[in-house]
C-alpha cells in the first residue's frame, strides 16, 4: 500500500477454520488494519466454490451487497447489486476483478466512501493480498512459457 501513498501503521489478523463434515467446511479470516488515520475492516467466508468478503471503513456499518459469478465460455464476469448501490459504485468494480483472479463466485458487501479512489485502491490491493495469502486466488498461467502465446 505505500506504492499508493497509504501507508500501513497496525494490523491484527484472526483465522477460523470450520469444518464439520469434512468437505473443505467454511474458513473465516477477520482483519483489521489502520492506513493513514483510517480503519479498514476485512471479513473474508470461504465456502466451497464461494467467497464472501465484507470491506468496511472506519465503522462496522454493511454498505451495498455485490454478487460477482464468472460466465462461460467467454470467462467474462457477470455483476449485480443486490443492496443499496447501482453497477457503477465502487464494490462492483471490485468484485468483479476478485472473481477475475479467484475464478470463484463472490459475494461482496462494501462501505468505502465514495469519490475515494485512494481508500478504494488500497482496500482492493489489501483484500487481493489477503486472498493471495490465504491461497484463494487461482495460479498465473505461465502461456507464453507453454508455447500458446
């Protein structure tokens, strides 16, 4: 995040993995971070075959609902809102760009002000980290090394 001139002063991390009937189960990370005398929230659900994540902004307040699906056989996104917000706001953008990298469908609930490209950028490029880490996001495909491209 100091690439975009937000620069990360603390952050706490808390993981749980539920898995009852041993099919993978549901795992929740909860983050925590403050940037730039901000306080970003994060809660990623993992499901099988699903994510959902929650970005808030120095509150704890829901914001508008996005549901992200991957369409075939053009790999194009399909976006919705579901609450509050239009195709256009700031949380679509994002859920698109995180079934993108994922490939899986998502379901994001977001309260970042608008006309706040910052806050935006450094929230995604958070998320995206936290899913990288967390081993959600599909592996780079390596086409050019391949003889395809």
């Amino acid at each position: 995040m100091d690439q975009l001139g937000i620069g990360a002063q603390s952050s706490s991390i808390n993981t749980r993995r539920v898995d009852e009937d041993g099919d993978g189960g549901v795992q929740i990370t909860c983050l925590s971070e403050v940037v730039d005398d901000l306080t970003l929230h994060f809660q990623i659900i993992r499901l099988p075959k699903q994510i959902y994540a929650w970005i808030g902004c120095n509150s704890a307040k829901f914001g508008s609902l996005y549901a992200a699906v991957p369409t075939r056989p053009k790999n194009t996104v399909g976006v919705t809102s579901l609450l509050g917000g239009t195709s256009d706001n700031i949380g679509s953008g994002i859920a698109r760009r995180l079934v993108l990298k994922t490939g899986l469908n998502v379901i994001l609930a977001c309260n970042i002000p608008k006309d706040s490209p910052m806050i935006e950028a450094g929230a995604e490029k958070k998320l995206v980290q936290i899913l990288i880490d967390l081993g959600y996001t599909r592996p780079k495909t390596n086409d050019h090394l391949n003889g395809r491209g």
